[in-house]
C-alpha cells in the first residue's frame, strides 16, 4: 500500500493584529451608544439594555487574547464594527488566492517542490468568497500548477477532511502530490455587536503539502498513519448567509447571516465527540493513547481542548503536549490546527506520534494520525 506523507505547511499572517483591549473598547463604546439612543425604550421595558465586555471575561470564556486580521480600521470603529476590504476587479487576484498563494509557496518550498511537482490543488476553508469559478482554480492558475483543483468547505473541520481527501486520492495512485490551503477571513462573518461572540474570530491562511513517501525529499516529514471523519447534523452553529437570501429579502440583515452559535451546547456535544472518536479511531490503527507526543487540536476554546486532552490521556495533558496558539491567532477555523502543527512540531523525533485533530459546525470532527520521519 502506498504511504503517504505531509512534507511541507506554511502560514501567512495577515498585517494587523487586534487585542482584547481595543475589541473591548469598541465594543462597549457601541453599547453605550446604544443605550442612550433607546434610553426611554428601556426604561419602559420595551427593550433590554445591552451589557458591556470585558477582557477578563474574554480570557476566561476561551483563553483569547489576541487577533490578527485583514482589516483593523472597520472593526475598531463603533460605528462599523466589521473589516473593510477593497472590491478587486476581476483582473486582480482575489484575497483569498492571494492570501493561499503566500502560505502556498512557504509550504512549497519546505517540501523541497516546485509548481511542476504537484497534481492538484484543493482549498479547503470555511468561507469562500464567491461561488465560482473555484478559488483552488485561481490558486492553481497564480502557482502555475498543472492538473485540476477543486474547492470544499466543512466548516471548521475543512482543512483536515482536506487531508483525508488528498490522502485517499494520493493511495489510489491517480495523484503524486496535493496542495491544501486554507484561507480564513473569518473577521467577515463574525458579528462584532455580539457580546459572546464579538472576541471569537482572526484571519489566517494556512497551506499543507502532502505526497506519497517515494517522492518526498523534506527533512523531517510525517507520515499519514490513518485518517478517520465524522458527520452529525446539527444548527447550534451556523451562518444561514447564501445566494438565496435575495429570494427572501424579509431576512436580509438579519442576525443569523452572521456566525450564530449555542455555546454551551456546543461544549456539551461536540467534546465527547470528538474524545470518542479519537480514541475509537486509535484503536482500530492500533495506537494506545498513551503513546501520543502531541495533540495539535482545533483552537476554538482553550477550556474544549484541556478537557478532550484529559479524556484521551486519561490525565491533565503535560505543557507541550498539547500546544495552544488561541492567546495570538484566536479561534481560525479551520486553519487553527495546522498552525499548531506547522508551530509546534519541528523539535519532535523520529518515530513521535501525533494527532491533528479539528471540529465544528456540522457537527464535523476530523483525525489524522501521523508518526514523525527522519
């Protein structure tokens, strides 16, 4: 059977970072404003007054500190509250090509590979800024990659259905080598008026190279021990924004447009989810749980983490054992991981096993099980 291997990753990094203070600042400016401009509503009963944030309770709630985004101007602005990106013309690269080509080349160029190496191109995000044509076509194109590309989104979970992807079609033979990436602007579908969300999101792109082991020339890469997916239909995260809601115009605007979650019940399902499917997925390659290095988990929640750490090890995971990067990038979607990787992973041995794991709305859980080469 052929094995397969991931031998590059890159990040790009957007320019601005925002921290807590000034999301809070912003946020709680609004809210004043709002409540003098209703003051006699409220105090009629006829509608609630807003509470402010507070940076306490950002850190507690999810172990954020700060974000980097594409655009700070429009979403520290009380009267904005949300990024502002030029319209390209259609002759420009479009952000997100262009974000995926940055963290392209970087993956590319760890994996010892040119454009003329790899076979296909597929992005993998939460987001996509158009319908068509495919932003992986665009990606392609920039690259000057042959072959085919494709676009995909399962939400949070994307980037390692990615990989399961690219693994199958690497094993069956019809590719030699796949570029995944996933560009995340997730400061665009976040509602920066809402106080239990407004903190949540960063922008990021990330980019993983995988191949099969004959072709790879990269030091140190990992190879694919098995991969395993999981699907639950559920609403307790969404964002009902689409090509339709012209066709109901009663709903445009609306609240739901934007990302919309149920936060405790969120923690309350997907957790033991996502521990039963790791440790399910381990024992059928095999693996004892206790032989894990190192968890590079999806970073939504610091909280959500420590507690499937817990419930895989069987103990309070070690510091390093399951690195975080929610205190810089925030929660990213579904690049969160592979910046975890892509960070946390250059000082492990040969032989090392690790887990990627990623999870989120769907409910989607993703596990790709790797082992460190020389």
């Amino acid at each position: 059977m052929t094995k397969v291997v991931i031998s590059g990753t890159g990040v790009f990094t957007p320019p601005y970072s925002v921290s807590n203070e000034e999301l809070v600042d912003t946020f709680n400016t609004y809210v004043r404003k709002h409540n003098e401009e209703n003051a006699a509503a409220i105090e009629r009963g006829e509608m609630e007054a807003l509470a402010e944030s507070n940076v306490e309770f950002i850190v507690k709630a999810s172990g954020i500190e700060s974000r980097y985004v594409m655009n700070k101007s429009g979403i520290v602005d009380p009267d904005i509250m949300a990024p502002r990106l030029r319209q390209r013309s259609n002759d420009e690269p479009s952000i997100l090509a262009e974000m995926a080509v940055d963290a392209a080349k970087k993956a590319m160029a760890r994996a010892n590979k040119t454009p003329a190496d790899i076979d296909a191109v597929l992005v993998a995000c939460s987001n996509l800024e158009r319908p068509y044509p495919a932003i992986a076509v665009e990606v392609q194109d920039l690259l000057g990659i042959e072959g085919f590309g494709f676009d995909m989104n399962v939400a949070c979970s994307s980037a390692t259905f990615g990989i399961q992807t690219a693994y199958d079609m690497l094993r069956s033979g019809s590719v030699r080598c796949v570029l995944i990436v996933d560009p995340e602007i997730c400061s665009g579908h976040l509602n920066f008026r809402d106080r239990d969300s407004h903190f949540i999101f960063g922008d990021v792109c990330t980019a993983i190279v995988l191949e099969r082991e004959e072709t790879c020339t990269a030091k140190g890469a990992w190879e694919v021990l098995g991969t395993r997916l999981k699907t639950k239909f559920s609403n307790n995260i969404h964002n009902n924004f689409g090509f339709l809601n012209r066709a109901t115009p009663e709903g445009i605007g609306a609240k739901d447009k934007l990302f919309v979650q149920e936060g405790r019940k969120v923690f309350k399902e997907v957790v033991p989810m996502v521990s039963q499917l790791i440790l399910e997925h381990m024992a059928d390659e095999g693996l004892d749980p206790k032989d894990l290095k190192r968890m590079w988990l999806h970073q939504a929640n610091k909280s959500m983490n420590d507690f499937i750490g817990r419930k895989v090890l069987g103990r309070d995971p070690e510091p390093g054992e399951q690195p975080n990067i929610l205190q810089e990038y925030a929660n990213t979607s579904s690049a969160g991981s592979i910046i975890t990787f892509s960070q946390f992973s250059e000082d492990m041995k040969e032989g090392d096993l690790g887990l990627i794991c990623s999870f989120g709305a769907g409910y989607s859980v993703g596990n790709v099980l790797v082992r460190k080469r020389a």
